[in-house]
C-alpha cells in the first residue's frame, strides 16, 4: 500500500544560520516536490555496442507555491520580498525527515541542506488567492543528523 504525501515533510529556516527558526511548509502549499536535479555525462568508446554513464553530482531545487496565508512564514516572505536579497544575504537552510522512520528520543532521522531562496513571483488571477512563488536551490551537501519536531521547539543536531 502506498503512502500519503503528509509524511514526507520539510522545514526551513527563517531565522537565521547561527540561531535557526523552524517553520514547517504545510499551509497554503498544495504540492511540494524536491528534485534532486542529477548531472551525468554519458560516453561511448569506440570499442563498445553501449555507452556508460557517469553521474557527475546532484543540484537539488524545491519551487513552492504557497498561497497567501497570514502566518510566520508569510510575514517572513513579506519582508524579504521588499528587498530582494541577493548572493550571500539571500541563503538558508532546509530539512527533510521522512515521519515513516523511526524517532529515537523524539528525534527523527533527518537529512538538512543549505540553500539558497529565490522570489519567482507573487499574485494570482482576478478572484483567485493570492498566490507566492520562489525556488529553494541547494548549496552543497546535504548533512545527515536528526530533528526533533516538536512545535516551536524544532532542532537539528548533526550526526557524530
């Protein structure tokens, strides 16, 4: 039997990278997908019927649309669209835990990535919700640990 999407769940930072703030994307988002975005190189040897392939890195890219909704993050969305930051003032954060794995002491086995956030859009048609629209894009690689999902509570601790 399959599973239903709410397991799968990702948190981002709207705090900042020395002292993190949590908020799940939930409410206001009715698909999130995180592509994982391969890069490969495929050669064939003058030798050989069938080529090989060569999977060269991972540049992982999460788009959300998000209805307008008058909560933490949105406030957060407001402000940082005002300015529209750039390079170095425009990077968070975001973990992704599957609620399928076991917890251990209320943690859950998590996987966190440095990102960078873009502002794709905002607005709607006439009579629709307002609507956001920005790309997470990832930086780097992603740190293995686990995160503790209580609400307003929520840490990452790396793994050892």
């Amino acid at each position: 039997m399959s599973e239903m999407r709410e397991v799968l769940r990702h948190y981002f930072n709207i705090g900042t990278l020395a002292s993190p703030k949590w908020v799940l994307l939930g409410d206001g988002i009715t698909s999130l997908t995180e592509n994982f975005n391969p890069e490969s190189e495929t050669k064939q040897y003058i030798n050989q019927s069938n080529g090989t392939t060569n999977l060269k890195s991972y540049t992982p890219s999460i788009p959300i649309e998000r209805e307008y909704i008058s909560d933490e993050l949105q406030r957060w969305i407001d402000e940082k669209v005002k300015i529209l930051p750039t390079g170095s003032k425009a990077i968070s954060e975001y973990v992704r835990i599957n609620l399928l794995d076991t917890p251990v002491d209320g943690a859950y086995p998590a996987v966190k990535r440095k990102c960078t956030y873009q502002f794709d859009s905002i607005g709607g048609d006439a009579g629709a919700e307002l609507v956001n629209s920005m790309t997470l894009g990832g930086v780097g690689d992603g740190i293995q640990g686990t995160f503790t999902v209580e609400e307003g509570s929520e840490v990452f601790t790396e793994a050892a």
